[in-house]
C-alpha cells in the first residue's frame, strides 16, 4: 500500500502500526489491508472517474469486482463509500447478503450460474443480471416468470478488441467463452431474444476486455462497439437502453515499471469519446439517442495496492548458479498456496525486509514457498540483505487483488487471515483458518 512506509528509525508501518508488531500480535503469514488506502481508491473511482460523464450522460456508476477480493468488511466498506458491487457466483452474493449491500446496487455475472444462483440474485432483487448465452436469457426468464417478477438484464458483448495482457485474463477477443459476438449480428440477436420476453427488462449493453490494462485504447474501441450496437438496437428494435458497462480491467503497479491509469483519466477518455460517438450518431441531438448511463467494473485497481503480504523468513540458501553468479532463496512461511499469481501468470512482485533495515550489501534473492513445486514462487528476483535470515519479516506489496481471492490450501496449508489496519489499529475482517477447520471437512468412510 502506499501508506507503507518507513519511519524515522527505519522500521516498516502501515497507517501508524508497526508492521512487526502487527506479526507478534496475529503470525504469519498474513494479508494485511490498509482500509483507509482501499476506501480512498474506491472513492477516487467513485469521483474522480465519474465526473467528467456528469455532462455527458447524467453521471457514472462505478461496481467494485468483488471476484479480487471480497468479505462482509469490505462490502460494507463498498457500501458506505456509495459505490455498487459486482458480483460473478452465488458465494460473493451471499457475502454481499450478509454484509446487507443494497440489493439494487448488485451486478451478477457469469457464463454458467446455476438455477439456483438465479432464483437468489432475482429474490435478493439484483439490480441486473448481465446475460451471457441464450440458454441463459431462457432461463432468466423462466425463472422471473415463476416468481412473478420482471429481471432487469444487461447484455455481455464479446467486442473484438484484443488487450494487451496475459492471454488466460484477456476477455474481449472472439474465440473465448464468454458473451455474445458482435460479428455476425448474435449481440443483435441476443437483445431481440431478450426484447421479446416479457419477464425480461433489456438495461444496456456490458463489454469486459480483460484485465491488468494500460491504456486506454481498448475500452475506447469497446466503448465505440457497444455504442454502435446501442444504437442499432434503438434503430432496429425500437429500444433505448438506460445503462453501458465498460467492465474492470484497470492495471496497478506491481513494481515500478508499470504505471497505471488514474480514474480520473480514465473517467476524462471514456466520457469523451462516449459524447462524441453519441454526438455522432444522434447528429449532434442527443435527445434522439438519450445517452445510456455509463458503468465500470474495477476490482484490481481498488484493492489490489491496499493491501500487502506479511511472512516470515524460515530458511536461507545460497544456490551456486555458475559463472561466479550466485543467488540465495529465501523461503517464507506461505507461498502459492496465498498467492498463486507468479506460478499462473508469471506475475512479478517485490519485496522489502520489514522488521529492521540492514546495511549489509544487497545480494540477489529468490523469495520461495514452502510448497511442494519448485514453481512456488512468492517474488521472482529481489535485492534483499545479505544478511537476511530466519525469523526476519518479508512483506510483499501489491497483494490486495486475486491472491486471498485465488488463495488455496495446497499441502493442507490454512489460509491466512486478512488483518484490516486503521489509525493505528489492526483489526481481524477473515480468521486465520486452522488445521481443524480443514479436517472437519474430512468425514472420513464409514
Ligand atoms: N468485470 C468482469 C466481467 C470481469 O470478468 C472482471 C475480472 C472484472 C470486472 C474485474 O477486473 P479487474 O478490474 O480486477 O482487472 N485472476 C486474474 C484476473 C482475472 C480477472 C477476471 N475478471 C489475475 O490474477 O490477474
């Protein structure tokens, strides 16, 4: 988190608590989430992303992805911070119900949610159900039906636009399970299937190009499809929807050479080009084309700096590598099992010594699990002390986004707790979880 720093006598704190303190009093390792850092970024979205469509378009809504990172604490926090909340499978939903998140503010998505997830989101009374296959529209509207309701839907749009990230997190591209592709007219199609049932409320049009994104070129070009098709459906089918979904996919810094996007650029982009496409199609009258409400999806760019790792060091071995090149690993007490990032995607981290500062000389570190895979990775290269040993804390920044979310117990390893920090004060919003929690699981043969 960037409130992480280093105090006068060089000890590491977060939001005023001394981050070693912080491991006496709850182990390792631990998620630690800076709450006053998560809120700022949700608000930053929440304002500064939204104010250039005041003018444009009424506003912008902006739902956090709680697929990155999601618990009743932070749903709250999502709450109270005015921003809607963006949810992809029955669990997440049932953390928002717990966490009481305004029904009316919820997205539900997926390509396969099952009966019952639908029947729960359109009971709690989700405010859209973003549709991705016409098995699903069927469904939707069978079940609306059986409860005597009428389900306001958004229309998933595979756009075309390849992002320029991992191939396994890039969504936009045609040949990939998700949404309705534009070529071809089967968006077309899907808006008519939806228009023609009754039970069904067409809301707008939702396109997510992937994520871990720079710039803003893809969304532009998204914005400008699903502006097109808007436009279409209006023309062709006599429907203006009130709603456009941008989706997520904002990057953040793992280490300093990325530089991600501020909302408020992105907010500044994305409503000009929605005005001009709208200026162009409504022949400068916006009032033929009413301009949809625009909607984003960030998850990654909200939580994913706010919080960082905390492990402890339990070995370390020099590895001699030839050519007078050597290089130590450093294992820590965790590993792919709370951060499964490196070994998926080849994801780069860094990290710092946090319980003192040393003046030994740097040497080059690998920090490793202490999983059963020699792919268990936490951090690929870092300088770190030479005289780094067993018992001193690693902190490992940047963990916020899919690493709790993505998080296993591999080698029945219990997951870490998630420890939220605020003025000075660390509290537990996710326990630590215990062997017993695991083998309780285990109900043995009979
Ligand atoms: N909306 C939709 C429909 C999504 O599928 C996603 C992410 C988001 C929003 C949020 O994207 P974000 O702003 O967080 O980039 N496990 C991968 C990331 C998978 C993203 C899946 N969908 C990783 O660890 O990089």
């Amino acid at each position: 988190a960037d409130s992480v720093c280093r105090d006068a006598d060089g000890r590491l704190t977060v939001a005023g608590l001394d981050v070693e303190a912080i491991a006496r009093e709850f182990g390792t390792p631990a998620y630690v989430i800076d709450e006053g850092d998560f809120r700022a970024r949700a608000r930053a979205f929440r304002d500064d992303f939204a104010a250039p469509f005041d003018t444009v378009c009424g506003g912008a809504d902006v739902y956090y992805a709680g697929k990155a990172f999601l618990c009743t604490a932070v749903a709250k926090w999502v709450a109270e911070e005015g921003l809607s909340l963006d949810v992809c499978s029955g669990g997440e939903l049932a953390v928002a119900r717990r966490a009481g998140f305004p029904a009316e503010r919820i997205g539900f998505h997926g390509n396969n949610k099952s009966l019952s997830e639908i029947r729960d989101a359109l009971d709690y009374g989700v405010g859209r159900i973003v549709v991705d296959s016409f098995v699903e529209i069927d469904r939707v509207a069978a079940i609306a039906a059986e409860l005597g309701l009428v389900a306001p839907v958004m229309i998933r749009v595979t756009v075309g636009v390849e992002a320029h990230t991992h191939e396994f997190i890039a969504t936009g591209h045609e040949d990939q399970k998700f949404g309705f592709s534009l070529s071809g007219g089967q968006a077309l199609d899907a808006a008519r299937a939806v228009l023609a049932h009754e039970t069904l409320d067409l809301r707008g049009l939702h396109s997510h190009i992937g994520s871990q994104i720079f710039d803003t070129g893809g969304f532009e070009m998204s914005a400008r499809r699903l502006v097109g098709l808007h436009a279409q459906i209006a023309n062709e089918l006599g429907h203006h929807s009130p709603e456009i979904d941008l989706g997520g996919g904002f990057g953040m810094a793992y280490t300093s050479q990325h530089t991600p996007l501020q909302p408020g650029e992105i907010g500044e982009q994305l409503a000009d080009i929605v005005g001009r496409e709208f200026k162009a199609i409504g022949d400068g009258d916006l009032e033929k084309v009413p301009v949809p409400r625009v909607s984003i999806e960030p998850g990654r760019a909200i939580v994913g700096p706010s919080t960082f790792t905390l492990y402890e060091v339990g070995t370390v071995k020099p590895v001699e590598l030839g050519d007078h090149h050597s290089r130590v690993y450093v294992s820590v007490d965790g590993g792919m099992s709370d951060n499964v990032r490196p070994a998926l995607y080849e994801a780069d981290y860094s990290c710092t010594l946090a319980n003192r500062t040393s003046d030994a000389e740097p040497v080059l570190a690998r920090v490793v699990g202490k999983h059963c895979e020699s792919g268990d990775i936490v951090v690929q290269d870092e300088w770190l002390p030479a005289d780094t040993q067993p018992g001193d804390l690693i902190a490992v920044p940047g963990t916020g986004a899919y690493c709790r979310a993505l998080s296993s117990q591999y080698n029945h390893t219990p997951r870490p707790p998630v420890l939220a920090v605020r003025d000075g004060r660390a509290q537990v919003i996710v326990r630590r979880e215990t062997i017993d929690d695991l083998l309780a699981l285990d109900v043995g043969s009979s």
